[in-house]
C-alpha cells in the first residue's frame, strides 16, 4: 500500500555504503522540485545514513522502514 | 558542513584506497567539499598504467584479511577507482597531485589517471582546507 505517490524509483539492493546514497544523491540531482524517489537498500547502515543525509541537504525524508534485511525510503526533492 | 574535508592520500593500498573513496563519496553526496592530496605511494597507485592493478593490502589485513577483502570482490564490490568516479560525478571532489612526489616518483601530469585534477604543492593544499578537518591516510 503507498499513500505517497512515486515518481521514480531506485533499487540499490547488494550495494555496499556509501553506494545506496551516492546513487540517491546523483538521482536526485536529475529530478524536478516535488518528485518523490523510493530507494530500496539492503545496506544496514542505511536508515541512519538516509536520515542524516536528509537532514543535511534538505530533502524531506517521507518514509523510512524496514522488512528483515531490506530497508525502504522514500524521498521527495526540495 | 561547508568547511572542506581534507584527505593526505600516503598509503598507495587497495584497502586503505578503498577506505579514502568510502569517504570521500560519503562526503560529497551530503554536498560537502572534498580535497585529495596524493602523496607518495598513493600517487603511484593513481597512474593511468596502475590504477587498474592490484595494490596489496596494509600489513595488518594478513593471510584472513586478505581472504576477506577477495570475497568482498568477488561478491561485485567495485574498486577505489570506481569509487572515486562515481563520487566524483557528484561534484565536489577535487584530487590533486603532490609536486614532490611527482619529482620523487619521476613522473608527470600525462602518467596520471584522469580522476587526477591537476597538480599542486603543500602550500595551495593547506590554503584550500581552510578550517576543515585534514586527515591522513
């Protein structure tokens, strides 16, 4: 169920840090003000690293959770 | 998070290698500034005929570390190199050359990897790190 709607999506999976947000980083980058951007990681680093990279740059973090291993966010671009 | 990190690359290891473009990627995706000096035997390792080879490892990896570090690229971790490159996509990395390592290892600006920007000595490093944190590595 996703009440956010999606704009793009990035499955970063297998990656090891700082992978998952230097790619969220780049994605980002080529995104419209507005867009929301799902990241799945399986990098147990990633709910904190994706919560302080929010807070630093400014993009709100929307959704953050996790199922097992795998690790689930949801970004929109400020 | 506007103050620079610094980084002295001196170790010229794969791991040690590893380490700095873990950080370095870190850094720039948080959009802060990142300065590269290499030195000695990391400079080596950045030669265009060399980046590509295998580096070893620091002495205290051992027969286990070493074991460690193959099973890691053999599950797909992609190499420094590779690190470097996709960071330095995101803007903000600068990787500048040691002009005396440059004369110690005999070499110049068109032996090195283009993820190298330019060449610099000790006095422009220390001017660009401003107040950030230099770290040695």
């Amino acid at each position: 169920m996703e009440l956010i709607a999606i704009d793009k999506r990035l499955d970063a999976r297998g990656l090891a840090c700082p992978m998952p947000i230097v790619k969220t980083a780049q994605m980002m980058k080529t995104m419209a003000s507005g867009e929301t951007l799902e990241v799945i990681s399986t990098d147990a680093g990633s709910i904190k690293d994706f919560a302080a990279w929010s807070r630093t740059t400014g993009n709100p973090l929307l959704e953050s959770s996790s199922d097992a291993a795998v690790y689930r966010f949801v970004l929109r671009k400020a | 998070m506007d103050e620079p990190l610094n980084l002295i690359l001196f170790s010229g290891t794969d791991d040690k290698l590893q380490a700095a473009a873990v950080l370095s990627a870190g850094a720039a995706a948080l959009g802060r500034p990142v300065n590269v000096f290499l030195q000695y035997w990391a400079l080596d390792a950045f030669r265009a005929d060399r980046i590509g080879q295998s580096h070893g490892l620091a002495p205290e990896a051992g027969e286990e570390g070493r074991r460690q570090v193959d099973a890691l690229t053999a599950a797909g971790q992609q190499s420094w190199a590779e690190t470097f490159r996709q960071a330095k996509d995101l803007g903000g990395i600068d990787i500048e050359a040691c002009s005396l390592s440059m004369d110690l290892l005999g070499i110049g600006p068109d032996d090195l990897d283009p993820l190298v920007d330019g060449v610099e000595g000790v006095t422009a490093f220390h001017i660009n790190a401003g107040s950030g944190p230099v770290v040695f590595i």
